[in-house]
C-alpha cells in the first residue's frame, strides 16, 4: 500500500475550467454584476460576492424523459396507513409522488447561484473600464492580527469551552448509548420503597443496581464530546485612509452630473481600498452652505441655494481637525462640481485650497462634470468656467492637485487613469 | 463483545492522526478484509487531500486528471457556493476504479472516519471493482487513467490546433448525447485502453507519412449512388438501427475532421466507464458499507478500536444508512447505502438463521452457513436489477415498508397498488428492480435510417415508454447538438412502443458554423 501526500500539490487544479465557465458565461455574469453593483452602496461595490445566473444559458441539456404526463410507477418506503387500491389525491404541484422516478441528475435548477471573487468581481466590474496597474504604493500596509471565530475544534483553551455544543454532543452520546436518567432511577427506587421483600423487589432491585452501575460507566459528559470554539487569525490593517467626497448641490447639478460623480467617486473608492484595509468616507455636500451628511443624503436629497464652494472646504478643514490627524491618516479628496462659483469666493477658495487643504491631502482631485458633451452643437465652444479658472491658475503655479472634466459616463474611467497617471511626479512632493 | 478478546492496543486514541497511523489501519483492516472475509482486492494507494482538492476531485467526474472543459468549471463554481455557505458537506472520500486503487481521503477527517473510509472505499469499492462483472466486462482498471492522460493532452493539443471555441463546441455536443453513448450490449473484443492510445497514434502516424498535397487538387470520385431500394442493406452497412449514437456519429457522421472524431471518441470511452457504476450504485454502496460495518465491528472486537472511536463510527455510520419515509422532509427517493446495507445484513442472516419465510422464498441460500462465500458470490455476479430480483426479500420490504404507487396522468389520483403484504411481494420487487433497470431509466433512443439518396436527413426514434415524452426544451438543445454533428437536418420521431403511433416530432437544421470549425 501507499500513502502519497497530495495536499502540497499546487492547488487551483479547476482555475482553468472555472476560467472557461467565466468565459463561457461572460455576457451573463456581467450583466449580474451590473445588476448587482447598481444596488450596492459605494462601500460594498467591490466585495465580491454570491450572483445568481440564469440557467438557461449555461445549461447542460440531455436527453431525459418529462417530468409530467404518462403513466409512473413509484415505489416509496415508509408506508402506515395505505393498503392495495387505496386512492391518494393528486399532491400539489404536479409531477406527483416524491419524484423517486427523477432523472439521475435532472434536477430541474432554474437558477445557478455561485460565488465570485472580490478580484473576479472587480475585473468585471470594471471591465468596461480597465483598471490599470496602478501599483506605485506609497504607504506600506503594516499589518497586525486579530482573531475571530471560525466554527469549533476538538482541541483548545478551557476558557474557549463551546459549552452549548459540547452539551449537545453529550446528550446525543448519552440517547444513544441509553444512560439511564435520573428520573428513571428515581422512579425506580420510589417503586422499590413501596413494595414488600419478594421475588419482584429482587428483580427491581436488580435493575436499579445495573442501570446505576450503567450511569457510573457512561458518563454525563465524556471528554469525546467537548468541544470549543475555534479561532483564526485574520490581519488587521493599521494604515488607514480617509477619503473626502464633495460635491456641490446646488439646483445647477443634474442627476446625470451627480451619477457621474457617483461613478467617479466609485473608482476612487475601490482603488483607495486596494491599498488600504481600512478606508473611511466623509460625505460633504454644499451649496452656500456646507454640512456632512450620508451617502444616501448626499447622492439622492436635493437642496437649493447659491454656490460657496469655500464653505465645503472649511467644512472639511474642521472635519480633518476634529477626527482625522492627518499624521495618523491618508487623507483623499475628490470634488465634484458643475464649476460654478459665485465670483467672490473665488479668491478665498484658492487661499484655502493652497494654505490649508492641499498641505495635509495626500491627493486632491477636482472632477468638473458637464452635461453629455453631445448636446452642445458642433463648433460650439464652452467658456470655462469659473472655479476651473481659479484652480487651472493654482495647477500652473504648482499646487499638487488634479482636475478634469468628464461629460460622458465612457469618460470617466480614462480621465480617472489620466489623472493618477499624470499624478505620479508631483505626488511624491505631497506626502 | 466478549471482553477475553481485547488483547491488542488501540491502532490510535483521539481525533489526531499521522501517516503511520493510516499505515497501521490499513494493515489491520487488510488482516480481517482478506483474510478473515475473503476480499480480492486491487493493491491500495491512498492519497490524502484537502479540501479544495476534493472540490476539485468533485468537479471533474471524481477522475484525479480530466480534460478542461467549462462545465467542470460550473459544476465546481457551485459545489463551492454551496460548500462555502455550509449547505452542503463533503465527501469523506473518493475512491477510483483503477489499478492500483486510487482512494482519497480528506486531511480534515479524524482517525477514526480513516479507519472507516479504508475500510468502506480501499476494500468494499476496491473490492467490489475488482470482482463485478460488469466492471471487469466494461472497464479497464489498469489502463483508465493512461486514457485519461491521453485524452487530456490530446484536447489540449487540439485546443491548440483548432482554437478553444471549436473544441468547446464539439465537447458540448458531445457531452449532451453523452448518456446515449455507450454499447449496452458486450461485443466479442475486451475493452483495452492502452491499445486506443497506440491506435490513434499509429493512424495520425501513418496520415503523416501518406499525405501527399497533389491528392488534394485531384477531382473526387462521383458520389456512389446507392439503389433507393435497398433500405435493408443500407441499414446493415451502417449498422443500424444504432442505439449508441455518439459511435454513430464517430463512425459515419458526412462532415466531421478526423480530431473531432477522436473527441466524441474519447468522450465515448469515458461515458462507457462509468456505464458500470449506474448499474450498480446499490450493490456497490450495500457491499461497501456492509464491509466496513463488519470491519470497524470486529477492529472494536479485537481491542483495536477504542469505545470512543467506536461511538464515533457508529454515529457516522447510522447517518450514512439512514432512509427517511416518503412523507418525510428529508426524502429523497431511497438511499442506496441503507437499501445496499440492509440487504447485505438479510442475506448474511439468511445464510446463518433463516426464517420458515427466507427457506421458502431462498431455497438455494437459507441456512447455508457460509455468508461471506455467499455474499462474494453475489457481488460479482450481479447488478442492481437483478440483485433486487433476486434477493430483496419480505423482511426487508416489510422493514422499510415499502409500497408501489401508481401515477396514471389520466387518472384523477393516485392509486397504491401494493403494500407489504404476502399479495404485494412480487409487485413490489418488480416494481424496484425496474426503477434500477438503466433500460428504464434513460430514454431508449435509437438512430434508425438516414436518407442517403436524398438530403441526408438523419432520423432518430424516442420509443416511449408509459406515454411518457422527452423534455422537450432539453431534448431540442441535444438534437440542436446532434444536428451540428451530423451537418444535414435530423427529425426526430417520438413513438410509441406499444402502439407504434407517432406522439410527437422534432426536426432541426443544423447551424452555420456550430462547430467552429
């Protein structure tokens, strides 16, 4: 005989066939994915996570008999009350019977549920997008380890002792092996008590002394029966980033502006999270004034008023103060804004770009989003405007930070390359 | 249990377990499953996996080297979801019908469940593998898994060759007729192979070394024009009718290369191994689970097995063989491992203290004394349908309390027809071994004439049995397949076999292209 140890074989034998099932099901799974991103918040957008494919396009089909009509035999175990010629209704639902008759493996799925990987989601997810490589890591992820439960083992601390568990294993031990219990005994002692010495007491007698003999020898709970609850280790991140989202929303902003600043928003997200385990959103919303809200507020509830942009940045300003030391976090910015202004904060928006906000950002992007460039008539010419104005003469005098303008939802994903392509040089300058 | 007998020290204690440990249980197990029962087994190799291995294993048939195909892929997908979220858990074993045989059990088992899976799969499989008539009729043990290689390379070489995309296709087709392409019935020459791998070299050798490229231009023969009249001889020069249509299609089909050839050849081949193992899913488990009962049984006898082990064992056991009643949540049509297991036990019973019933019912058997002798006998002698036939007596259908319902479509309700009574016995054994009968179970399905003088069409009957149909959203997704394989239309006739009336037809065109190639 041999005994041959597979577990080192390089695993992922079925990577090849799960590639081709992905390949082969790509249209659908994509459109799953879809489906399955638009209801997910931008903190789960990249999870990965269970989809549910139609199976109809992947289906193997043979030839297999009906699973209605015709006549049947079925022949089916643990009968009680029926005799020859009885009439059994007809169950609900067709088919009848238990099915004993089925196909071997014909059962009839009409949906296929499996699990993607977070990187299998993503890579569809971005598929339309292309994630590029963008790993230039500037912070490294220092990594500790915290525990968490992972089922039981049959080893461990006492202080981790699974006492339901163990419970219930001793008392399926003790049913099966027929300990007796306590009432029984007592029972039969109350029983011996009331009888007189003779043949039948003997017997009792007898009995009471076995069974007790019994107890002694089947234990109330056998070290084979505990168990405990079992931990595994799972790193922890210590880096940490915050991202900043802000987005004017005043009357001038369209849904359409605001998706694609959602979508915007999504990216940076995602590729925040690659590098850091642990990221956090503040959402800041503003029109002449400034609050933080939540994501939900700050995509979907309208408000009115004029267009301070400054009011936004003190907000965040105060934000970093009270809660995110920017010694201790990676602060991320990105500001959505249809770039209108009101004239005379301009000058004041900069002075706090460049003295306050800029200095502790690791990274500051301002996305001027338009509407569907394709409504504007040919030859048309759009005059920028004003807060690109005001931050086009911070980027020319040096300030570390990013803008572009995006119209279409196809251009998002390039102008997100563009800008941390074009990142890279200036970035180390702003640690 | 007589106490005089534990002399020997445990084989283990507690859950943990090493490699000399499944050494020492093998051994034992060995001492009692052959010399003590009188197993002929295959040597053993045993192979310890982890989990995602076994995920693997599962995926691909159980077969420890298969080609690349994406409904493996699929299959593997959701026995992982489903795994993941705990609804469903794994085997504690594989076992593969090879020589030497190849079991596979989980790093995650206990000592215990080791000693319970060598004995189930490296002797009562093995065992049974090795012995059955229809394994060592239909299979070949020592050469299963040199195809195997074969094949694997040899879809990948095509792979390269044709493009993943035609290959795919042909593989689809193939898998969708693949449980209408075995020979039900045995020919003269004994299934070898080695010799399949060697023939298919020998022949693309011998390609390569007559090619010759001016043969190409040359003007091909006019068609041979066949005399319309001749409908018998035509049948018999293409052998038909034929129930194996993928040999057909191998053999005859007007359009396909000769690589597509060899893969529905050697999908064929894989779809005849496992011919065997439907046929006898019952005697294969009852053999199994009643060896290695009687083994971890007589382990704990001889004081090789401590009490805890023994608990454990039995636990486990008793939820292998547990059969819940038809009205019961969990059922699932019956479990082959509490049928298989509760023969093998009646049968035992009836070679050693017969009933006046079992005398009556299995003259040749009752009282017999030697069980083991018998038990062998019958394990390579039969399969499920006629095991069932033969030996599934009154206790055990009073036991499980079996009872035949019949379902008539026509009928407003269901009508039982037998119960466990002296009048039902027969009915009810009848009725079983037909739910085991593969005659039954797949559609009979036949290619009975193909128009050579005209357009070629292909026509292929369903006999249908009990007026029941083919699927029919199914069955056009497969004649799709087989059409592409044909090249020309194929109509299919769904008749009646008692009537010969037509109940239904089907005819589909194959599509541009399908093939890829």
């Amino acid at each position: 005989m041999h005994i041959v140890d597979r577990r080192l074989n390089p695993g992922g034998k079925s990577l090849a066939n799960r590639q081709r099932f992905i390949r082969r099901a790509r249209s659908m799974i994509k459109k799953s994915v879809h489906e399955a991103s638009g209801g997910r918040s931008i903190k789960d957008a990249d999870s990965g996570g269970e989809l549910v494919l139609p199976a109809q396009g992947v289906r193997e089909p043979s030839f297999r008999r009906s699973a209605s009509g015709g006549i049947r035999d079925y022949l089916l175990p643990g009968n009680k009350e029926y005799t020859v010629g009885d009439e059994i209704p007809r169950p609900e639902g067709g088919g009848g019977g238990s099915g004993s008759d089925g196909s071997q493996d014909g059962n009839g799925e009409d949906e296929f549920r499996f699990a993607l990987s977070r990187d299998e989601f993503l890579e569809l997810f971005l598929d339309d997008l292309e994630l590029p490589d963008l790993a230039k890591r500037r912070v490294a992820n220092t990594e500790s380890v915290s525990y968490e439960r992972a089922g039981y083992s049959v080893s461990g601390n006492p202080t981790n002792l699974a006492l339901l568990r163990t419970v219930r294993n001793s008392l399926s031990r003790r049913i099966a092996l027929h300990r007796p219990k306590p009432e029984e005994l007592q029972a039969l002692r109350d029983e011996i008590e009331t009888l007189e010495p003779g043949e039948r007491r003997r017997a009792l007698e007898e009995e009471l002394s076995r069974k007790e003999r019994r107890t002694v020898l089947i234990p109330y709970i056998d070290p084979l029966d505990v168990r405990y609850k079992r931990f595994d280790a799972v790193p922890k991140a210590v880096a940490q980033a915050v991202m900043f989202c802000l987005m004017d929303v005043s009357g001038s902003m369209t849904e359409h502006m605001k998706d694609l600043a959602k979508r915007f928003y999504i990216l940076l997200y995602i590729f925040l999270k690659r590098r850091y385990k642990n990221v956090e959103l503040v959402f800041i919303r503003h029109t002449h004034t400034a609050s933080e809200v939540d994501e939900d507020t700050f995509f979907h509830s309208p408000d009115t008023g004029g267009t301070v942009v400054s009011t936004a940045l003190d907000e965040m300003q105060r934000t970093i103060a009270d809660r995110y030391d920017p010694s201790a976090w990676n602060i991320y910015a990105a500001q959505a804004s249809d770039g209108d202004n009101t004239a005379s904060d301009n000058e004041r928006t900069a002075n706090l770009l460049v003295n306050k906000i800029l200095p502790c950002c690791q990274y500051y992007a301002y996305l001027e989003v338009g509407r569907d460039i394709e409504h504007f008539p040919p030859g048309f010419m759009r005059r920028d405007s004003d807060l690109w104005q005001t931050y086009e003469a911070l980027v020319a005098s040096g300030a570390p930070m990013a803008m572009r303008k995006v119209g279409h939802r196809r251009d998002i994903y390039p102008v997100f390359r563009d800008l941390f392509a074009r990142k890279v040089g200036t970035e180390i300058a702003a640690p | 249990m007589s106490a005089t007998l534990k002399t020997e020290r445990p084989l283990f204690e507690g859950a943990d377990w090493e490699f000399s440990t499944v050494q020492k249980c093998h051994d034992a197990i060995q001492e009692i499953a052959v010399g003590e029962m009188g197993l002929d087994v295959y040597p053993n190799q045993i192979e310890v996996i982890g989990t995602e291995q076994m995920l693997d294993a599962y995926s691909s048939i159980g077969m420890p080297l298969f080609y690349k195909h994406w409904s493996f892929g699929k299959h593997f997908a959701r026995d992982e979801a489903m795994y993941r979220a705990g609804m469903q858990g794994l085997a504690y074993e594989i076992v593969i019908n090879s020589n030497p045989c190849i079991s596979y059990i989980m790093e995650e088992n206990s000592a215990t469940m080791q000693a319970l899976v060598i004995a189930h799969a490296a002797f009562g499989h093995n065992h049974f593998f090795k012995n059955n008539y229809l394994f060592k009729q239909w299979t070949d043990a020592d050469g299963i898994l040199d195809y195997l290689e074969f094949a694997r390379d040899y879809v990948l070489e095509c792979e390269e060759k044709y493009g993943e995309t035609a290959v795919e296709a042909l593989l689809d087709a193939g898998h969708a007729l693949m449980s209408h392409a075995v020979h039900r019935y045995p020919r003269a020459r004994a299934t070898n192979l080695r010799m399949e791998e060697k023939r298919e070299r020998e022949r693309r050798q011998h390609d390569e070394q007559v090619f010759n490229d001016l043969w190409r231009t040359v003007p091909g023969q006019a068609a041979v024009r066949l005399d319309p009249t001749a409908l018998e001889r035509r049948r018999a020069i293409l052998q038909l009718p034929a129930e194996n249509i993928l040999y057909f299609m191998e053999k005859t089909a007007p359009r396909l290369a000769p690589w597509q050839r060899e893969l529905l050849r050697i999908v064929r081949q894989v779809a005849q191994y496992f011919y065997p193992q439907g046929q006898t899913k019952l005697m294969n488990e009852g053999c199994a689970t009643f060896v290695h009962y009687k083994i971890m049984t007589r382990l704990h006898e001889q004081g090789k097995l401590t009490d805890g082990a023994m608990v454990e064992f039995l636990r486990s056991h008793t939820n292998v063989v547990f059969q819940p009643d038809y009205d019961d949540r969990r059922y699932s049509g019956i479990n082959p491992y509490a049928l298989g297991f509760a023969m093998m036990q009646d049968i035992e019973r009836i070679c050693i203290e017969p009933t006046a019933e079992d005398v009556q019912y299995f003259p040749d058997i009752a009282g017999k004394g030697n069980a083991m002798a018998v038990l062998r006998d019958i394990w390579a002698n039969y399969r499920d349908e006629s095991f069932i036939l033969q030996f599934l007596s009154p206790r055990i259908i009073r036991h499980f309390g079996l009872f035949h319902v019949l379902d008539d479509a026509d009928s407003p309700s269901l009508r039982v027809r037998a119960i466990h009574d002296e009048l039902g016995y027969r009915n009810i054994k009848r009725t079983l071994a037909k739910q085991y009968d593969v005659g039954w179970s797949t559609p009979d399905i036949q290619v009975v004439d193909v128009d050579l003088a005209g357009d070629r069409k292909l026509i292929v009957h369903h006999r249908v049995l009990n007026k029941i149909l083919l699927e029919e959203n199914d069955a056009k997704l497969v004649l799709q397949h087989l059409a592409d394989l044909w090249g020309y239309d194929v109509l299919m006739k769904e008749v009646d076999a008692t009537t010969d009336a037509v109940l239904k037809e089907h005819i589909v065109s194959p599509r541009a292209g399908a093939l890829g190639a």
